[in-house]
C-alpha cells in the first residue's frame, strides 16, 4: 500500500508520524512524506538559502534511516497559502503517487503553515476523483482514507480515532529527532529561550527531557515540562482509555510511547480491512 505524509515543514511528519511511518515500511509498505515549505524561515543564524540547504541535507539523512521517499517543495516558509494554484499543484501531486492513505495537519493550528496545509489537503479531497479537474493528471477512482495527525488545540478539539503503540520504534523516532540538528539543538531552543548542552551525549540527554521507563506513571510524564522523549509519551498518557481498548489491559497499560490519529470526514472509508492492513 501507498502512504502519504503531508506536514507543512520539515520536521511536522518526523515528529507526529514518525513511528507508523517506520512500521508501515517494516511491513513491505510504501512511504512518503512531503513538506510543502522548504525551511527557510527555520533558524536565526542561517541565512534563508542556507537554512534550506541544512534542512534538506536533515531531511535526507531521515529518509534514508526510514527506507522512505521524502519530498520537498520550494514554498518558502511561513508563505504557504491554500489558493486555486497550490490546490491543484497538490492535486497533480496525490494523483501522480495515488496513495490510499493521507495523513495531514488539522486545519486548526497556532500556525498558520500547517493551517494552510491542512486546508490544502481538504480543499483537493473531492476534487480527486474528478476527471476535468486538472484533466493533465488521471483522477483517482476513489478518495484516498485521510487523517489528521495529533495537536492540543481546543477548538475543536482533536479526536483519536486511531492510538497506536510506538514502543518497539520509540529509539529509532528519538533518532529521527537527533538528526534535525538545526531544529532541536538550535532554531527550537532558541525560540524557547533554551540552553543546549555542548558534548553529543549531554544534549541527546536534555533532548529526551527525562528517561521513562515503565515505572514512570501517566502523571508523572504528563506534569514534565519539556523533551522529545517525554512529548512522545505525553501521546499515550494522553489517550490511555483508548490504548486500553486497543490492546487491552495488560498490554495498554503498559504502552510508554504513542501516536494518535484522527479521521477526516472529507477522506475515503477506513474499513475494518485496511485498518487491519495499515494500524495492527
């Protein structure tokens, strides 16, 4: 099966994806992730072309450890708008790699990149399957499964529909975090106010935030302030109740580390097949 990661940096679908993109692949499954800016605007040393070429060299290395496709467009950041030209690059874009399953930003966001991109990915939903729209690019016969990938924002809230365990990939996704140097070890904390230890192994140490182990309890995770490992397992805190009706007692309880997905009423039908095929 075909799977198309839509985020609207660089590091959106490493960091919310990041897990199910690396089981997906593990079963024989096709990847890709597409980054509708080109990180530009990510740095505050860097000049904008050199931020852009640090990015696509982190963006590489992260393809290569997943055994993906990773594509990045020219949009400069903070520059992304969901008008008729980018809807139907996009259109053309899903139509060429026909996937059967879209994951992409909520277009309720603090930013306004990932609202855009999530507007974006609603706006070509339908608009698939319609022969005369964009006629250059064969339609799709049907609508591809779409899903939102998780934030904290209230209005509306998100839903998970979908809450996997990420345990057995949790080392490789903190990986995944390391090598996006020019993120987490300098544009992020710089943003934040943050100091960054010096030595590899002191800042991978204040990247995590704190180790969790399986002592650690939901509230514990929940009450820290900051790091990657903990952001990760602030997901299966988060929806406990729903990783409990996945797996059950004794293996839900026990999930450190998650990712949560929400439908989109706009995509194709997950049945009961595909979820199988996709999420177990």
């Amino acid at each position: 099966m075909k799977i198309l990661m839509i985020g609207a940096h660089q590091d959106d679908n490493e960091f919310r994806c990041g897990g199910l993109a690396q089981q997906l692949v593990k079963k024989g499954h096709n990847v890709r992730f597409l980054s509708l800016c080109n990180g530009c605007g990510g740095h505050h040393i860097l000049s904008p072309k050199e931020t852009t070429a640090t990015r696509a060299k982190e963006s590489a290395a992260v393809a290569k450890l997943l055994g993906i496709t990773y594509d990045v467009w020219d949009i400069d950041d903070c520059s992304l708008v969901a008008d008729l030209e980018t809807r139907r690059r996009l259109i053309r874009y899903i139509r060429n790699y026909a996937p059967d399953l879209i994951i992409s930003h909520r277009p309720n966001d603090y930013h306004a990149d990932h609202r855009a991109a999530g507007q974006l990915v609603q706006d070509a939903s339908y608009l698939l399957i319609v022969p005369n729209e964009c006629a250059d690019a064969p339609a799709m016969k049907d609508t591809p499964v779409i899903m939102y990938n998780e934030d904290s924002f209230k209005n509306p809230d998100f839903h998970a529909d979908i809450v996997i365990s990420i345990d057995e990939e949790i080392d490789t996704k903190m990986k995944i975090a390391d090598l996006n140097v020019s993120q987490v070890y300098e544009w992020l904390p710089y943003t934040y106010h943050e100091e960054v230890p010096e030595t590899p192994e002191e800042r991978f140490e204040w990247l995590k935030g704190m180790d969790i182990t399986a002592e650690t309890t939901d509230e514990e995770v929940m009450a820290a302030a900051r790091g990657y490992l903990v952001r990760f397992a602030k997901t299966a805190a988060r929806f406990r109740k729903e990783l409990l009706d996945t797996y059950g007692e004794e293996k839900g309880s026990k999930v450190r580390f998650a990712e949560a997905f929400e439908l989109c009423e706009y995509g194709g039908t997950l049945t009961e097949e595909l979820k199988h095929q996709l999420f177990d």
